[in-house]
C-alpha cells in the first residue's frame, strides 16, 4: 500500500510568514495525526482527526497553528504567523480505528526552518 | 513529572553487546505500549508492542512492569544497525479514541 505523502519536504521562511503542509494519509485510515518534533525531542502531538472531527487539539497553538480535513482524507496545517520557536518537523501520521488504531504509519516529515 | 521519560543516551556500545532502556510513565491508566525505532533525519517506526507478559521478537525483548510504571526494551547481540533513537510511547484510551504519547526517545550508537 502506499504510504503517507507529506509536502513540502522543506520549508524555509522569515519569521512573521505563513506556511502551510499537506498530508495525505493512507487509504482507509480513518485517524489522522499531526505531530510537531523539535530537534532532540520526541514526536508531540498537535491534532487528532477521526475521519473529518478533531478529537484532540489540547496541544495545539491555536492562536497561530490550524488544521483541517474537510473531506475526512488529507489534511493541511498552517502556521500564520510562525515564531523562530516553531522550527522543527511535523510529521503527519496515520492509523486504522478499533485494533489497529495503536499502530502509526508516519509519512517522512515536513521540515521547517524559522528564521 | 512528565508523562513518558526516557534516558536520552547516548548509550554506546560495542557490536555484539546487550543493551537496555527503561521509560517510566506518570498515567496509571495508560493501557498500552509501545516501542518505535527513528533512524536520524527519518520517521519512527513501529519496532513492537510491550505485552504484560512480556515479549520477545528476535533479538528484541520488551517488558512491562504496571506495578512500577516502568516498560523495558532489551536488545542482544547488537548489531551496527541497531544504532537509532528508540522512543517509549504510551497510550491512553480516552472516550473511545487512542491518545498516543511519545517520549524524547533514547539514542543508541553501536560501534564496530
């Protein structure tokens, strides 16, 4: 099967910029992540989206991060204005519900430098 | 106390060696387990799940411990490339849905 497909790869823009990353998930994954990992850090999640509802967006920096996923396949992050801090990888994941909902398939990551 | 900790390493060893990692978690209602492997500049990956009882997957055996809220990863005979970040995760069901929560992870260099 297929697997996650992430763009940009890489991304570099000035401080005060927007950027935005898309994800498609594999298919039939109902669940999809966004997962924000700062260099020497583990994996932290942003947001969770089951089919097209978030279901968890505790740790999402709302008043400059959002997401969506309008037709419950792929999905985009967007990051307006972004801060020097938010350099790092979001990695978008994805994961069958009921049994296999534990076992993430990552896509390779969209790496971003804040200058 | 955070919720998953890990010892970040890096803990270098030579080939052939037996290494171990423990990660400790905070939630007692944490219901599974995890270990995934990140090789640098890549994505993690699911390595294997940590059972109660225990399990083994060749040279790969993973314990948890409920009582002390603690998993372990063992890995014999190291070889060159096992050398990558191993990262604990913990999951939590919350309402119905899986709450998954990754630790820094712990780098292992094996040199030849």
């Amino acid at each position: 099967e297929a697997g996650v497909a992430q763009s940009p790869r890489y991304k570099i823009i000035e401080k005060r910029q927007s950027v935005a990353f898309w994800c498609n998930p594999i298919s039939g994954h109902a669940t999809l992540y966004w997962y924000q990992q700062i260099l020497g850090q583990g994996p932290k999640l942003l947001i969770q989206f089951q089919n097209n509802g978030v279901v968890d967006d505790s740790q999402l920096p709302k008043d400059r991060f959002s997401a969506e996923r309008l037709k419950g396949v792929d999905s985009t992050l967007k990051i307006q204005p972004a801060k020097l801090e938010d350099s790092a990888v979001y990695l978008c994941a994805s994961s069958r519900t009921g049994a296999g909902a534990n076992v993430l398939t990552f896509g390779a990551g969209s790496r971003l430098t804040v200058l | 106390r955070k919720e998953v900790e890990q010892d970040p390493g890096p803990f270098n060893v030579p080939e052939g060696a037996t290494v171990a990692f423990n990660c400790t978690y905070s939630n007692s209602a944490s219901q599974s387990f995890f270990w995934y492997r990140q090789d640098c500049r890549k994505e993690p990956k699911l390595l294997m799940s940590v059972y109660s009882s225990g399990n083994e997957d060749g040279r790969f055996t993973a314990q948890l411990n409920r009582a002390s809220q603690y998993i372990s990863l063992l890995i014999r005979d190291s070889k060159l490339s096992d050398s990558a970040t191993y990262l604990c995760v913990v999951n939590m069901d919350n309402s119905g849905y899986s709450t998954l929560t990754f630790g820094k992870g712990t780098m292992l260099l094996v040199s030849p």
